[in-house]
C-alpha cells in the first residue's frame, strides 16, 4: 500500500505547480481589466456602458477564481482523508498479520492452553512487528523471524511453564488477584501468574504490585 506525504517538497511542489496552472490565466485576465478600469477611469470623459461591462468582466472572473480556489482545497482536503485513511487501513492490516502470525507461532510451539496463550500474547506482543522485505510484508520479533524468536523463547525458563502448563487449565490461585486476603507480590508469581495477570489487568497494574 503506497501512502501519499502530503509534507513532502515533491508533492507540496506539485499542489503549487497545479494551483498556478489553475489560477494563471484568470489572474492575468483580472490584471488585464484592471488596467482598463485605470485607463479608462484616467480618461476626462467615461462611457457608463463601457466602464460597466469591464467591470462585470472583473466581477465574473474574480467569481471563477473563487470557484477554483474553493475546488483545489476541497481536493486537498480529499487527498489528506486519502491518505489518513490507507495508513489506518494498513495500521489495522499489519496489527492483525502479526496477531495472526503470533497466535500461530506460539500455537505451533506449544502454547495451546487458552488462557496461557493470550496471557504469553500480552507478554509478547509488544517485540513483534511488521516489516516490508522487497514488497512482502513480514512478521518480525527484533531482528529476527518471528518463528526463530518463538522457537529460542519457548525453551527458556520463562517459556518452558507456558508449553509444560499448555494442556492445564489455569495458573495458580495467585494468578486470580491472591487468596485468603494475602496482597500479590511480584517476586512470588511464577512465569505463568505474571503472564495471566498482565493480561487480565495490563502491565501497567503489574508494574505497580511490590516487589
């Protein structure tokens, strides 16, 4: 998908270009009758019909400048919606070729349990990206492929829970926001409480549980 930058000197130098285009003729013609309206106002004597049909000339031309000018915003305007509009198409595209992709990952690397598999989504998520190889658009985590970077995760300690736990069902009762009372504590959650509470209440709220 091409966007159009509409900040851009080639494009800003084009909307110039075609504004004079649009606009020259009748500016010259306007500067043309003025110059009879000076002439003819210098003159010791004035023909009404004369003078009054120069000036409906000006009039008539200053409208069609108007008209002009009033058409070429109108079609800038149209180009910027244009434009906002294929970036938020290709934003949504992108946010669900990679929410896609990742799904199908971690899927694929064992990660089958619902709610640990929305719960290492959230985890995630924020390393993955959409990148533009030779026109073919690719799902990337870093720098690296988002498989090669699922598949080196999921053998690490923190994801090894995550594939163990895949066929259970749930986390420990921390997970859930603590039991008899007892206040949630960052650095007694498992991989896999930390993960599920991120994603049922947001990093922000997880960052704030003591340590």
């Amino acid at each position: 998908m091409t966007d159009v930058d509409l900040t851009a000197p080639e494009v800003q130098a084009a909307i110039d270009a075609a504004v004079q285009k649009a606009t020259a003729p009748l500016l010259a013609k306007r500067d043309e009758l003025l110059g009879e309206v000076k002439k003819l106002r210098k003159q010791t004597e004035i023909d009404p019909a004369d003078l009054e049909k120069v000036e409906s000339e000006r009039d008539d031309l200053k409208a069609k400048l108007a008209d002009a000018t009033k058409a070429l915003s109108k079609a800038t305007k149209a180009a910027e919606d244009a434009t906002k509009q294929a970036a938020e198409t290709d934003a949504a595209y992108r946010k669900s070729l990679a929410d896609t992709a990742l799904t199908e990952a971690l899927t694929k690397a064992g990660v089958t349990n619902p709610v640990h598999l929305k719960a290492v989504k959230a985890l995630l998520g924020g390393a993955v990206s959409v990148a533009d190889d030779n026109g073919t658009q690719v799902v990337k985590a870093g720098d690296k492929a988002l498989g090669d970077f699922i598949t080196e995760w999921a053998g690490t300690d923190e994801g090894k829970h995550f594939v163990i736990n895949g066929a259970s069902g749930g986390g420990a009762p921390g997970s859930q926001g603590g039991g008899g009372g007892e206040q949630l504590k960052r650095s007694s959650m498992s991989h896999v409480q930390k993960a599920e509470y991120v994603s049922k209440h947001g990093q922000d709220a997880f960052m704030k549980l003591p340590d």
